[in-house]
C-alpha cells in the first residue's frame, strides 16, 4: 500500500504544482470503464479532500461495441454507486455521425465524447474535465504527429492543460496505474478492439512501441521528455507571437485585417485562431505564409486570405459601409477654412444640398480637388493605394454618382469653397476608418 499512497501523493503534487483542479473546484472524470480511467476515478476521490475540489464522474458509450458496451456502462454506474460518486451517462451513434460528419470513427468518437463532456460539466458545474491520458498515450500521440509531419505543436503531443480539460496522470505509465488498482483490489474492464491493430493508435501501440522499447526500455519516458521540450518551444514561439500581434490587429465588418510586412507561421496561425477561422495545418500555414502582395488563398470556413503590401486581410464575409447613424459632425465656418480632406473638410453649404454619405457604388465619378478631369472613383483609390477591402468600408459624401467627399481620401471639386462661397460648413468624421487600430 506504500507504493498506492505514493502515486496518490505524486499525481496531488501534479494538481497543485501546475494548478490543474484549484481548491473550490468541480472535477468531472471521464470513466470508460477501463484501467486507466477506473485508477484516475479512484486517485482522485484519494485525493480530493486534500487538494479541496469535489469530484463527479461521466461515461459515454460511443454504440460501437454493442452489448460489451452496455457491460462497461452498467460497470461504470455501479462503482460509482457503491463509491457514492455521481456519474452522468450519456450515449451516441458515432458510426451514424462518422457518415454524417464525413470523418474517420475515431475522429467522430472523439468529437461526440467530448461535446458529451462539455455539455455535462456545465449541467453540473464542473470547471475541469480530467482525462486519464497517461505517460503510453502521450508516447502514441507524438509518434502520430510526427508521421503527419507536424509542428513544434505537434510534437508538444497533448498537454497537462487544454481549457478545461487536463491530464494529471501524463508522466505515469499504465502498469503502475494497473499496479495501484490490483493493490486497492479495484477491478477493470477490458476493451477487446484494443487487441486489434484496427486503428493507427492500435498499430503503434501493438507493434510499433514493443520495437521501439527494445532500442531503449524507457522509449515512452523518453518520448514524453522530448514532447515537453518541444511544449516549451512552443509556448515560447506563442508568446512571442502574441507580442507581435498586439496592437497590430483588429477586428472589421468584413473579417479581420493584420498589419504586417511579414507573415511569420506561428504568428499567422495565431492572427487566423484569435480571428475565428479554424485552427490550420502545416500545408494551409505554409500557403498561406507564401502569399506575395496581391495574392490570395483560401482558409477552412470559407474565410478567404488577402495581402497587401502592409497588411493581410481575412475575409469571411461581405460588408459595405452602412450610413445608418453616421458618425459626422457638421458646424459652420469661416470661408478661409479647409480641412485635411481625410477626417474634416470644409466645403460650399449651398453645393451639398442633396448629397448624403452613403457606400461607393459602380459607376462613381470622382473629380479630385488640385487636379483637372475626373475618373472613376474605383481608380482613385487603386491609384491612393487603398486595400481592396478596406474599399467598401470607406463612406463617401456624394449626389447622384458624383462623389463630393471621400472620407479617409480627398474631397472633390464639384462642392469646393471657392471665391464666390458666402456660406460654409465644416463637416467633421468621428468614426473609425477600415484600417486604424
């Protein structure tokens, strides 16, 4: 039993030291049934009263395995009875939502696993959700990252803490969880398809882990200590790129916009994740990264990606200026003034009568104030160099299609204060224009 108190005091100092279950808190397990969930279950009802939280437990039959299944749940249910824990169980038809879902069984199992885990712990109140995740898991999930070619993320394989969810039993290893549960006298079930090599997870872990530990005994220990590595570069590269994000980005109608005169992977992945769009792998990144200016590629969701020479757009929808509570500001003034053209312009008050601010439209004519002839108004701003989606978002003052203000830009000649202007008016604009911070 020595050995027992042991790993109840090891897997303790694992919650505090990396505050994985803060005192006060719920703890949901997920039980399958299995040795390492049934050892996580009852390490942390041994340990709960000493690290202050409360803990529930949750089990989900996934309908693949029929009536063993239906054994492993009953077994579930009734250890947590005589354990006097409650357990919330759920159940899905994960090879229904694999059709449905177009993804691998596995792919849909987790999914609907922890969409179950979700919902239970915000029905119960639970802020953390433990998974028994242990130190062979952590050795398969590498070695299954690597053969995708993955990242610095990858390689960091799953982490102690993931949002709500966290692994307290990563650095210990299955046959001492199995070794704590024959010394309690807990029993297991076993699951039959973990016999099978029908997965890759299986296949790794039924012939590929056994050649490995001949090269070196503690191939598992080994890999898990270069996956921490590998998760301490990574939260390094993450928090440096948060520093270049930081006031370089904003949200728009249209999407999001980064500015920037260079796409660094981590930095782009990280500007796309706060952005909305979903998390990229290694060949979206390096696309995306190899954009020249002018280029444009597409992202998962439908968001497309645009750069500029300055900046790189994601663009997710369509937007236009909408003039409903405008932000302007209009006084009189005296003749002699003009303004800047970019957030205040002083022009003719009786030349505006009719004009409203409104969204560019096709077929806008512009006739710059300083220049002879007019142009299309698209040309005026390709010429001033203006994003092409920052181009809808711009207001502009104009009567009929013949645009008197370009608010950001320049005003036009056509309502000019000239010499025969008795009557002037300063027309001010409060709001935001697309590209400031």
């Amino acid at each position: 039993m020595l050995e027992s108190y042991a790993l109840e005091s090891r897997v303790l100092e694992t919650i505090r030291v990396r505050r994985l279950i803060e005192p006060g808190g719920r703890a949901l397990c997920a039980v399958s049934g299995g040795s390492d969930s049934m050892a996580l279950l009852a390490l942390m009802l041994a340990v709960r009263e000493k690290g202050g939280f409360a803990v529930e437990a949750a089990h989900f039959d996934h309908g693949m395995r029929g009536e063993s299944a239906r054994a492993d749940a009953e077994f579930v249910r009734r250890m947590c009875e005589a354990w006097g824990v409650p357990c919330h169980m759920g159940a899905g038809d994960v090879p229904a939502l694999a059709a449905q879902w177009k993804c691998s069984p596995e792919d849909a199992a987790r999914r609907a696993r922890y969409a179950f885990l979700d919902e239970t712990a915000e029905k119960c109140g639970a802020d953390r959700i433990v998974l028994a995740h242990q130190r062979e898991d952590q050795a398969e999930t590498v070695l299954l990252h690597l053969t995708h070619g993955c990242g610095l993320d990858g390689l960091s394989g799953m982490r102690w803490r993931q949002g709500n969810r966290v692994r307290p039993l990563l650095d210990v290893s299955r046959g001492e969880l199995r070794e704590y549960l024959r010394a309690r006298g807990i029993p297991w079930r076993e699951d039959e398809t973990n016999a099978q090599a029908c997965c890759a997870r299986n296949l790794l872990r039924l012939n590929v882990m056994p050649q490995l530990r001949l090269l070196n005994p503690r191939a598992d220990e080994a890999i898990c200590r270069a996956a921490e590595h590998a998760a301490r570069a990574a939260d390094e590269e993450r928090r440096r790129a948060e520093e270049r994000l930081s006031g370089c980005w904003r949200e728009t109608p249209y999407g999001a916009f980064w500015r920037t005169d260079e796409l660094a992977p981590e930095t782009a992945r990280r500007f796309c994740e706060r952005a909305g769009v979903a998390a990229l792998d290694e060949k979206q990144t390096e696309r995306l990264c190899a954009l020249a200016p002018g280029g444009e590629t597409n992202l998962p969701g439908g968001v497309k990606a645009f750069r500029t020479r300055t900046r790189l757009h994601l663009i997710a929808r369509e937007a236009r200026y909408d003039a409903g509570g405008a932000p302007f500001e209009t006084a009189p003034c005296a003749v002699e003034v003009r303004g800047d053209g970019i957030r205040c312009q002083a022009f003719d008050a009786k030349k505006l009568r009719g004009a409203i601010f409104r969204a560019r439209r096709d077929g806008d004519v512009f006739a710059p104030l300083g220049m002879e002839g007019a142009q299309k108004l698209k040309k005026t701003l390709q010429d001033a160099g203006i994003d092409r989606p920052f181009r809808d978002l711009l207001p502009v003052l104009a009567r009929g299609d013949r645009v008197l203000w370009t608010v950001g830009l320049k005003a036009s000649r056509e309502a000019a204060i000239d010499e025969t202007t008795t009557c002037a008016v300063m027309v001010r604009f409060t709001g935001k224009l697309p590209w400031e911070l």
